[in-house]
C-alpha cells in the first residue's frame, strides 16, 4: 500500500513505517507483515480487519512495541522512552482470556497501576474503573469465576487503569457471541466517551469494524487504509 | 498418534520430561550406589573383623585322645591353613633369687609351643626384648619376678620337683583372655581371667617337663591344637558365623567327644553380626530419607505438568477421545520417563560405585531398577487415570487452587505425629536402650526397630506441620507477608501476596521440598561429620595420641627423653606418662601417672573421659590435688568410694622391686584415658608417684604432631631403635587397624555419595522446581510482560517466589536437620565410643550448599526472566 499522508494537526501516538515483519524456521518463512506503513493519532478508533491469518495480531503487537519488527521501523513520536510504553502510554485487550488468574478481579485492574509505582491510589481507581464498566459486583471474584464477557470487560477495564492514550485490542469479541459483543462494545465506547485515548481493534466482524471511524484492511500482511 | 503425541511431548514439554527422567534417575543411582555402599561394607566389615582373629580354632582334646586322630578329622572337616599342638600346664607359681632377695609368684601357667608357632598365629605372642625363641616370660611375670633376659627362674611344678630354666626373651601375650579361654563352657558362663604368671616353652623342653605332671596330676596339663582355617566365607557375618559353628561341630562329631572347639572365629562373626545390623541401620538411616526424597522430588517434578496434562487430556476428551486412549498416551508418555531414567540412573550409580571403589550390588541394583520403573510409571499414570475420570478443560485450565482440608489436617496428624516423635525419643533416650540387641549367649542379634519411630515421626510431622503453617500464612495474604515482600517485591508486593495466596498449596509444598532437600543436606552432613569426628577420637583413644611411644625398660632420664622425642620434626607437644602396675586390695590395675596440667597439649582429653563429663575440672581437680587418685567405676563401687575418700595402693618401688603402701586420695572416676586398657585403670599425678616411689621413670610418650603421624612414627622408630622393647604406633595406622568396632566401617564413601546427592536435591528443589513451575506459569508473567512489567518488576515476582522457597525453606530445612541429628546421634549413640560431646559442623560444606541453592534460584530466575523477554509474544499467542 502506499503511505498514509498524515494529518499534521493531529497527534500522532505510533506510527509504522514500512514495517516487515518475517517468523523465520528451519523449514518456513512467513511474513505475517509486509511492508506496512500506518499512523494512529490521539482519539483514533480504528478497526483492523482481516480474516485468520493475515497478520492482525502482529501488526498490533509492533505497535504495541511487544515486537520488533524484521524490516522497518515503529514509532512512538510522543514518548521516546520505549521502555515506559505500557502500561503508562499503551495497553493491550487479548482475544483469549488475558486475566492474571491468581489475582482477583479488583487485583488485575489494579496491577497496571502497581507496575507504574502508583500503590497509594491504585486500589481507589481500580474500585472507580469497575463501576464505570458495571462490574464493581464482582470485584472480589477469581477470573475463573466469571463469565467469557465479563473477563473481558474486566480486561478492559484493566487496559484503562492507567489511563493510556492508545488501547490495542486483538479481537477482544472474539470469543464472544454477537450479542454479547455488541454490548461488550457500547461499555468499551462509552467508558471512551470522555477519553481521548486511541483505540484500534482487530477484527473479522464487518459489523464491529463498522461501528469505528476508520478501517484498515490486511490481507496476507498486506495493509490497505480504508 | 502415539508417534505424534510423543512428539508433540518431546517438542513441548521437553524440560518437564527431562526433569521427571532426572527424578527417576537419582532415585535409581542412588539406590543402586546405597544399596552398593551397604552389601560392600558388611562384606568388609565381615573380612576385617575375621582378618585379625589370632587362632579361629583352639581345640581341646579330652584326655587321652590322639592329637593325630583329631588333625585327621580336622583336615577332613575343612580347609586348614595352620595347626600348631600346644600345651597347657598349671604350675604352682615361679622363683627367682636376685640382689640378695628371692621372689615367688602365685600360680600360674606353663605354655608349650612349636618352633613355627610365631609364624603362624603372629598376634599371641609379641616380643618386648629378647628372643623369640626359648624360655619366653610373661611381661607381668617379669616385673612380679624382677627377672629379666638371661636370668634363671624356677617353674614349680605340681606335684613334682622345680625345675630351673634361663630366660631367653620377655614376651606380652595380648590375646591373652582368649589364649587361656575355658574351652567348653556354656556360653553364659562367667568369663575367667587369664593367669598372672605365664612362662612359654619350646615344645620339646615342656614335654620333657610337664608329661610326668600330665600322669600325676591329669587334671592340671592340657592339649590344645590351634588351627587357621580358610576364611571363604560368605560375606554376611550371619551367614559365616553359620558356616563356621557348622564346621566346628561337624568336626567335634566326627571325633565323638575327644575334642571340644574352642571356636574364637565363631565368636568373633558373632560379634559382628551386631556391628553389621549397626552399620545396616546406621546406612539405612541416613540413606532412606534420601531415597524417599528423591522420589518425592520426583513426584513433584511430575506434579508441575499436571495442569498442562490436564488440559490436553481434557482437551482430547472434547474431541472424542476414549479414556482408554488417553491412557494409553499417559502410558506412552510414562514409557518414556521409565526407559529414559532407569537408564540413565543405571548409568550414574555405575558410575558413582565405581568411583567409590566398590562393586555394583546385583540385587540392589535390580531393586533400584524396578523402583525406578515403579516411580516413573506411578506418577505419570495414575495421575492421568484420575485425570481422564473427573477433569473438565474449565477445570484443568484453572491454576487457582480448590483446596479442600485433607484428612490429616482435620485429624491434625501433624501434631500428633510430633508428640509421638517427642515421648519415643524421650523415653528410648532416657531408658538406656541399644538399637542393636545382642541378648547374652543368644546367638542372634536383632534390631529395635521401635527407636526409628522418633526421627520418622519428626521427619514427617515436622513436613505436614510447615505445610499447614506456611499455607496458612501465605493463603490469607496478611499485612505482615506483604510487608516481608516488599522487600523483594517493591510496589508489587500486594500483587505478589495476592499471587501467593491463592497458589499457597503448591507454594507451601514447594517451600517442604526445599525445607526437606535441606533436612537432608545438614542432618546427613552433621552426622557424618561428628561420626568421622568421633572416629579419629576412638583412634586417638587407642593409640592415645598422634604418636605414641611406648617401652618395656622405662626411661629414667626423663628429660633426656621428652628432648629426643621433642626434637623430632613437625612434633608440637609431647607429654610423658608413668605406667605402672598397682594393687587396689588385691587387685591388679595399670596405673598411670600424668602431669595434668601439660597431657592435654599433646592429646585429645575428652569430656567423655570422666564420669563428671568435665575433663577440664577433672584435670585441674588432680593438679590441685597432688595425693589424687582417679579410678574406675567398678573400683569405686567396690570400695564404696567418695570423692576426698583416702585409698591407698601397693605400689612397686624401682628401688625394691617391692610393692608399698602409698596413700591416695579419691578425686573421682576415670572411664576411658589414653591407651590405657578398656577396664579398670588408674589415673594419678606423675610428680606425686615420682616422690613417694622415689622413681620419675616415664615408659609412654604422647605426641602431637603437625604434619603426618605416621612419618614422624617412623622417625621416632629411627631414633629410637637402639632402645630395646621400643614400640612406636601412629593414629593413622590405629585407625585402619580397628577392626572390632563400627567406627571401622567408614562413612567417607557414604558421606560423598550422600552428600553428593544432598547438593543435588538442594539445588534441584531450589533451582529446576522452581524453574519447571515457572515454565508452567510462563502465561501468567506473559500476561505480565504485556501489561507492561519491566525487567526488574519480573525479576522482583519471581525472586519473591524464589526468596520464599529458599529462604523458608532453608531455614526450617536448616532447624529439622540440627534437630534430626541431633536424634540421630542419640539414638545411634552405641555407634561412637566414646559418644560425642557435641555435632560437629561442617561448615564449608553448609556454606558451599547454600551458595548453590542460592545459584541455582538465580538461575531459575535468570532463565525464566530471559525465556520470557524472548517469547512474550510467542506465549500470548497461546493465550
């Protein structure tokens, strides 16, 4: 695809720039990305569209600067200490249960924020978060305890414990019926509502990648801006 | 499918294979090595006790029966090595007239022997100065007599006229107990004293003495043969002690009452078969808890996969899979582990047994083979059996635990079992009980299993009783376990509590491994230690210092003495002692005179020594005391003695020869001095002696040494050989030389093969379990990874986990290991002689133990933290 022309006015949180990124064995070679090349600005809520297999999760994982990639470079122009990327700046929602099972529920919304050294408010905002996305009821239950699309609202609400400005999610509705993913959604947005924090979603879902502002198409690593 | 399964194991789960098939394999080697260790040492211990046996035959023949008949039927009944004729005649007592005076002895006994008898029983007779050949007299005879070398002296025979012969050497007889046995007495009968008075001639001169008194008075001449016979025995003291008596009435059988077998042989295995329970137990002892440790470890290794096992199988029954298959997979997958560990475990006690210079045990080897089989099939598919009946994928994902309270937790039988441990170990230690019992003139030994229930039961209770504790801190996260993990966790010690307490069981049983794996180590290690300890105390004991000098002529220029000896390179003190013969009423006791002040610079004075336990007080309770006098218990019983009493002893006075009367006083009660005889002694000040018998004359000297014992032995043997009856011993030799006892079994190829595998539990529990339980949960730090911990946060969540185990773990592995052999010693206390006043700790060795266990958790931290830097992505892939 050819380069995104940025918007100057707008602040850019992470951007990829001709990005390669290639999972190479013995005996295979895949370039899941290909030459990709994106921008995704302050308030952006972006959905990432692309069947199984054509590089979604990679793609979010090098903007997420869990990866790096094999060609190209990625970039954070408003934090250059990559290093404190997440979870100050960037947090991730996972397509399978990503819940830290020994922990409670209060306990995993907290634990970003005890990461960042934040131990005297943590508890507060973890109890504020929770009841801003309807679970405050089930704050002292165990992951294992709750349902598929409560622990990933919980998820979520972890990814907003610390108030970053870019959320990754890789399929967050993915093991959720469409019902329960829409709603799923409507918490998502409206918890975002006063936020300027950045969302890309990753999905298959015509319909959830409908109800974001823009969409970016991958195909067999190939990115297209929409 | 099986193919790819394995596969799909070999791939995967390679590190959990390869950790049980490590499991498997110590418990197999260190089986296999044990059970090596213990069938070699019996063996060994059944070679030297029997090795030093001075006649295993004295064979009496009745009167009138013919020598030849019975060495016929003798060389019939088994393989002879030696067979001397020896006579035995009682005379009235010996005369010597010399410096104006004439000295008569009490009864005593004339010996007739061979001119090949030295050669082939060397260890009756000992030559002090001389000839070996001869009229030959008795050292104690000697000194009765004031008769030496070249003198005449009277045997007055009974019944018949003295006959008058020169003496050509001075002899010492020191199997004389067995030498002058009571050939034919029920083996309850009271043990007889050998004579005072004994003179060895050639066979032909007391023939020509004694057959006229053999006639006259038949009642006082007797005929023995003394025979070696082949020492192919079997290896078990048990099984000789059988073969031996077997033959020994077989013979008296076949001459039908014309001859009784004294069987010292016999006697001998007898004894031993109780030194060989001794050392079974003893090996035993400290060898179990190792192998149960090491397949708990193993157990444990397996248990960390479980979950994953879990899944998969659960996973395999959602998609149509049979119980019986994924049995089947559970079997293949356990086929692995069994194959791969019983190899490699063969293959490592090979090569341990061989290190050891030992040879591998077929039947333990077997044994530990199908133990090794047993363990790897038992974990893997029993576990998988109760996994295929109940478990859901829900479930099996889960990694919170659903502890219900087991069974001894309601029925606390922790506790209980702690109490048990605390009234056996009371009562056993305080009732004067033997592990070992060798019930008189029973000729079977047994062992009181009972006085195993004391450590078993501290072993385990202490185990279930952390268990509960530590679970118990941990599950309920409290302030103060927060608080102790900030100091390793930081910010994240809340997470970290959090964490812990809902994983408290599996911690907790982590945290009893170490616990146990430490036990292990320092127990095994204090034990071990205090007895090699203990061990070169008994040699010092025996030989009474490093070097010790010894002569027949006491040395009258003291001085002269202690220089020459002093003189002698790398010696650091010499101490000279007076040893004298003493009558207590009519009693006659070695006596030794010491200056107390100076003797423990030159050897080992041990607490044990004195009835008071203090060997400090003791010695400056004599050197206080000038007329002080210390004796044995069974002297002081006797005599009704009290400390301050007066005693007084008949001396002999160099200038006489004579005994007189010098008073003492009773300061208390000795039990064991060096080289000084294992019964009744006596103990007083030197300078005293000197005065009231008007002679300083020293005949022992003790002397420490700094660099070899038995070079600077050598050295005073060099020295010193111009001086007659000279003999020059060294602790090195006394310590290979003790062979009746069971300090000779010697635990230093026990103590490096359990203390080599003591290492490896340690930094196997502190290091690879926790390093597979973090492999196991490498989701959970993923997650972490994701969120966004740093390298420190995830170092600071795993070294907290880490931390608990080690120092937990060690620390209550560090209090049951004291507190293990401190019961070990205790119980074992018929192993020392004399016991031991304290443990003796190896402390390089507890520092170097540590030191790996400490490495082994950075490593396990270290591996785990770089595993995840590199495959965050790859894990939350898998989420």
């Amino acid at each position: 695809m050819g380069a995104l022309v940025p918007d100057v006015n707008q602040q850019i949180v992470a951007r990829a720039a001709n990005v390669k990124k290639v999972f190479q064995t013995a005996e295979t070679r895949t370039v899941a990305v290909d030459q990709a090349s994106c921008e995704v600005a302050i308030g952006d809520r972006i959905a990432l569209i692309g069947p199984s297999g054509s590089g979604k999760s990679t793609l979010l994982q090098l903007l997420g600067g869990l990866d790096d990639p094999t060609e190209g470079r990625v970039s954070w122009p408003l934090w250059p200490d990559r290093s404190d990327l997440r979870p100050r700046h960037i947090a991730f929602v996972f397509q399978m249960p990503s819940l830290l099972e020994p922990l409670s529920v209060l306990e995993n919304v907290e634990a970003p924020l005890l990461l960042l050294g934040q131990v005297k408010d943590a508890r507060a905002r973890a109890r504020t978060i929770l009841r801003e996305v309807g679970l405050e009821g089930i704050a002292d239950k165990l992951p294992e305890q709750i349902s598929g699309g409560q622990a990933q609202r919980v998820a979520f609400a972890r990814a907003l414990a610390a108030r970053p400005q870019l959320i990754l999610a890789d399929e967050p509705t993915g093991q959720l019926d469409h019902a329960t993913a829409l709603s799923f959604l409507d918490a998502v947005f409206a918890a975002l509502q006063s936020e300027s924090t950045a969302l890309v979603v990753a999905t298959h879902d015509e319909s959830i990648a409908g109800r974001l502002k823009r969409q970016w198409h991958i195909s067999h690593g190939v990115l297209q801006a929409l | 499918m099986l193919q790819l399964w394995l596969a799909g194991l070999v791939r995967r789960v390679q590190w959990r294979i390869l950790g049980t098939i490590f499991g498997v394999a110590i418990t197999v080697a260190l089986l296999t090595s044990l059970g090596s260790y213990i069938s070699s040492s019996t063996h060994s211990l059944t070679r030297r006790a029997i090795a030093h046996v001075p006649v295993d035959w004295q064979i009496e023949l009745a009167p009138g029966t013919n020598p030849s008949e019975v060495r016929k039927a003798l060389l019939r009944t088994t393989d002879v090595l030696a067979v001397q004729l020896v006579g035995y005649a009682g005379i009235a007592g010996l005369s010597t007239a010399a410096h104006g005076t004439t000295q008569t002895t009490a009864s005593g006994k004339a010996l007739g022997i061979g001119s090949h008898y030295f050669a082939d029983f060397p260890s009756e007779l000992r030559v002090l100065t001389g000839s070996s050949q001869g009229v030959l007299l008795m050292q104690q005879t000697a000194a009765n007599l004031h008769a030496t070398v070249g003198d005449r002296i009277s045997l007055l025979r009974v019944g018949l006229a003295p006959v008058v012969v020169h003496v050509d050497g001075i002899v010492d007889l020191p199997q004389a107990d067995s030498l002058f046995q009571a050939v034919g007495l029920p083996s309850n009968a009271a043990p007889q004293a050998p004579p005072d008075n004994v003179v060895v001639l050639p066979e032909t001169l007391w023939h020509r003495f004694f057959d006229r008194q053999a006639s006259l008075r038949p009642d006082s001449v007797r005929i023995q043969l003394h025979v070696r016979i082949s020492h192919a025995l079997p290896s078990s003291p048990t099984a000789a002690y059988t073969a031996v008596t077997d033959r020994a009435k077989n013979l008296e059988a076949r001459v039908t009452g014309g001859a009784t077998v004294g069987n010292n042989l016999g006697a001998q295995l007898l004894s031993t078969q109780a030194d060989a329970l001794y050392a079974s137990v003893l090996l035993w002892f400290l060898g179990i808890p190792g192998a149960t440790l090491a397949a708990i470890l193993t157990i444990t290794i397996a248990a960390v996969g479980r979950r994953r096992q879990a899944l998969e199988q659960a996973l395999l029954r959602v998609r149509g899979a049979r119980s019986a298959q994924i049995l089947q997979l559970a079997v293949a997958e356990a086929a692995v582990v069994a194959i791969g560990g019983v190899a490699l475990g063969a293959i490592a006690g090979w090569v341990i047994v061989g290190a050891l210079g030992i040879s591998l045990a077929p039947v333990w080897t077997g044994i530990a083979l199908f133990v090794g089989a047993l363990l790897a099939l038992g974990t893997m598919i029993v576990p998988a059996w109760l996994q295929s009946r109940e478990t859901t994928v829900v479930a099996a994902r889960s990694t919170v635990e659903r502890h219900e309270r087991s069974l001894w937790e309601r029925v606390y039988l922790d506790a209980i079992l702690l109490i048990v441990a605390a009234v056996v170990f009371w009562q056993t230690a305080n009732t004067g009980y033997q592990v070992v019992v060798a019930p008189e003139g029973v000729p079977q030994t047994s062992v009181q299993y009972a006085v195993f229930l004391a450590p078993f039961c501290l072993w385990l209770g202490a185990a279930l009783i952390a268990l509960r504790l530590i679970r118990g801190s941990l599950s309920r996260a409290s302030n103060t376990v927060t608080s102790l993990l900030r100091v390793s966790a930081g910010n994240l010690a809340p997470l970290v509590a959090a964490s812990f307490a809902r994983q408290s069981h599996l911690l907790a049983k982590g945290v009893v491994l170490v616990m146990l794996a430490f036990s292990f180590a320092l127990s095994t290690a204090l034990f071990n230690t205090t007895y090699n300890a203990q061990s070169r105390v008994d040699a010092q004991l025996t030989n009474g210092a490093d070097v010790t000098v010894q002569t027949h002529v006491p040395f009258t220029s003291v001085a002269s003495f202690r220089s020459r000896l002093s003189g002698l390179p790398d010696v650091r003190a010499t101490a000279l002692m007076q040893h004298r013969l003493a009558y207590v009423g009519n009693d006659l006791q070695d006596f030794y005179g010491i200056d107390s002040r100076t003797l423990a610079q030159a050897t080992t004075i041990s607490n044990a020594f004195f009835a008071n336990g203090n060997a400090a007080a003791t010695l400056n309770s004599l050197a206080t005391n000038p007329d002080g006098v210390l004796v044995s218990q069974e002297t002081a019983t006797t005599y009704e003695l009290h400390p301050g009493d007066p005693i007084n002893l008949r001396l002999q006075w160099p200038s006489d020869h004579r005994y007189h009367v010098v008073p003492f006083r009773f300061l208390g009660v000795v039990r064991e001095f060096p080289t000084a005889p294992k019964d009744s002694f006596i103990i007083a000040n030197a300078d005293y002696v000197a005065r009231t018998t008007t002679s300083a004359a020293a005949s022992i000297a003790l002397l420490r040494v700094s660099g070899s014992p038995s070079a600077t032995a050598a050295q005073a043997r060099k020295l010193l050989e111009s001086v007659p009856g000279v003999q020059v011993t060294d602790i090195e030799t006394a310590t290979r030389e003790i062979s009746a006892s069971l300090t000779s079994v010697s635990l230093a190829g026990l103590t490096a093969l359990e203390l080599s595998f003591a290492v490896v539990f340690v930094v196997a529990t502190s290091g690879l379990i926790l390093g597979l339980s973090f492999a196991e949960r490498r989701r959970m730090y993923a997650i972490l990874c994701a969120l966004g911990a740093r390298d420190n946060q995830l170092r600071a969540f795993l070294w907290s986990e880490g931390a608990l185990l080690l120092i937990v773990g060690s620390a209550a592995g560090c209090a049951l290991g004291v507190a293990l052999a401190h019961i070990l010693v205790a119980v074992l206390t018929g192993v020392f002689d004399p016991p031991p006043e304290g443990l003796a700790v190896p402390w390089a060795y507890i520092a170097v133990l540590f030191a790996l266990a400490v490495a082994g958790t950075g490593v396990a931290v270290g591996n785990a933290v770089a595993v995840m830097k590199r495959s965050v992505t790859q894990t939350i892939r898998e989420l």
